[in-house]
C-alpha cells in the first residue's frame, strides 16, 4: 500500500458515519482512522466524553480492560448517534500475566475475560481486539504464551465474538515468535507513534506493512511534553493552514497513512482532533516532521 500526500482521497473508500475516512484492515473490515482514548478516564468520565466525540463526528471508541471503563463505555455505545452499527469499538485484553491473566493459563483466561468484557460493554461482539502488551516475561522467554494467547484471540474472532484481532505495543521479535503457530495475521499493531520518533521507529512501521498488519499510534501527541502542540516545529506550519500545532502533529500521521487514537474531554479540542480530512500538509512540512527527533518516544511502554 502506498501512501501520499493525497492519502485522504485514497481512504476515502469506505466511509462509516460523519464522513471519518477507514481504512481496511487485512480481513476486509474498515476502520476509521480516528478514534477516540479513554484511557485514564473512569466510567462516568469516559461517557461524557464519547458523547461529546459523537457530537463533533467520532465513531470509533479505543478502551481496554485494565482501564476499567467497559460499563461507562457500553452506556456510551448503547446511545450512538447510528445505533451499535454507527460506531466501532476496540478493546484489549492483558498480555499474559497481568490483570487477570495467568501466564499458566493464559488462553482460557484470556477468552473468559474478552466474554466478561462485551457483557460489560453491553455488546455481542468488539470490532477490533488486541493484545494490549507482550506477556509479562517478554517476547523470547514468554515465546509460548504469546502463542497460546494468540490461538485464544484466533478462537475468539472463529466465534464470532470479534471482527478482526491484532496486537499492541509489539516488536519484530514478539511477531515472529507469534508467526510460528499463527493461522490469522494480526490486523492491527497499535504502538506509541508521534512527530520525533522518525517514519520508521525500529523498523516496526515498515515490518507491519510488509505483513499486511496496520500500525495504529497511540499517544500521537508526545508524553509529558507540549512540544507537538505548540512547539517551534508544528506552530508555525499551523499557522499556515489556519490549524493548530496539535492539529499538524496528527496531520502528519493520517498523511503517513497511520491511523491514531486521540484523547480529549472538551468538545473544541475534539473538533480539531477530527478535522484532518479536508487539507494537507506540502511535501516540504512532510520532510520537516519526518525529519523531526523530538520529542522522543519508543513504540512500546515496555
């Protein structure tokens, strides 16, 4: 797949609810290319929030067990402007050995908790599940829950009870342990991705495409910095485009071609946080970004 600066017109091929651009995964199903965080938020704090994001033209909600949010979540998903089909959900389970998930029995711990979640969710089935994070002893030792817990997803998309499968905060190691038993490649490796950590972080962005597997960034602003919000590098080419630096930041990722989960509670910032669609950056700011090396960041928290 190649991606351009008229990438938005290339994704523009399937389209869910208010005209968010998908892209489509490597099963077939489409995925829009924003989504909205919920992570840190609390059950009633994460509602408020999705409601707003419907008001300005979200229609995919990113959450995960260990952000013990489901229930605020699935009053959210019962409300959606489109009904359950309007909106997409994507959860995770835990790697192996954490948050309820033993490593010695990680494939029936990992399906009793997905089935725990869409009841909490209120669901019959998730549109995108993922691994959250690699098992608790790392990709090497912990080759054979890696396997065992990807046979549990694999068993959880054959029972209807999601869409597509994927991964988080996965290596190239981690993938080739999983490769060795896999009959269903992962369709999503969601990593942290942002302006400064180059186009190829470690190479994983171009080990996915080369697997068929989308790289989905999470914390595309940066941790603990606003240098992607207002710093010297994305303020000025903002105010080229009448945008924000923060608007830039993710702009630079939907031009990549990289999907993104975004966080705000304030319905202006979740405006912005959406309006990437109809502007693009020149070949040169492109350059600039790609160019960029800070703030620093790693694909994976681990």
């Amino acid at each position: 797949m190649k991606w351009t600066s008229t990438v938005c017109a290339a994704l523009a091929v399937g389209v869910v609810g208010a005209a968010v651009p998908t892209i489509t995964l490597n099963n077939g199903v489409e995925m829009p290319m924003v989504s909205i965080g919920t992570w840190q938020y609390n059950s009633s704090v994460a509602y408020d929030a999705i409601k707003e994001a419907y008001a300005v033209g979200f229609n995919h909600i990113d959450t995960a067990h260990d952000y013990e949010n489901e229930d605020g979540v699935g009053r959210a998903i019962a409300e959606a402007p489109g009904g359950r089909d309007g909106v997409f959900l994507t959860t995770k389970v835990p790697g192996c050995g954490f948050q309820g998930i033993s490593i010695l029995d990680c494939y029936s711990d990992s399906v009793k908790l997905h089935q725990d979640n869409l009841k909490l969710l209120n669901i019959e089935a998730s549109d995108l599940l993922l691994i959250h994070f690699p098992p608790i002893d790392g990709c090497k030792v912990g080759c054979k829950a890696i396997q065992e817990q990807w046979s549990a997803m694999e068993y959880l998309l054959s029972q209807n009870l999601t869409k597509a499968i994927g991964v988080s905060n996965y290596c190239p190691s981690c993938f080739e342990c999983l490769f060795e038993n896999a009959t269903v490649t992962p369709a999503v490796n969601q990593i942290g991705f942002h302006v400064g950590m180059g186009v190829d972080p470690i190479g994983i962005v171009s080990y996915c495409k080369e697997k068929g597997i989308v790289t989905q960034a999470y914390s595309p602003l940066g941790d603990g910095s606003t240098k992607l919000i207002d710093g010297p590098v994305v303020t000025p080419i903002g105010d080229a485009h009448n945008k924000t630096g923060a608007q830039v930041s993710l702009k630079w990722l939907i031009q990549s071609g990289v999907p993104l989960s975004t966080k705000a509670r304030d319905s202006k910032y979740l405006a912005e946080d959406i309006d990437l669609f109809d502007w693009n950056l020149t070949d040169t700011e492109m350059t600039t970004l790609n160019d960029a090396t800070s703030p620093p960041g790693i694909p994976s928290f681990l």
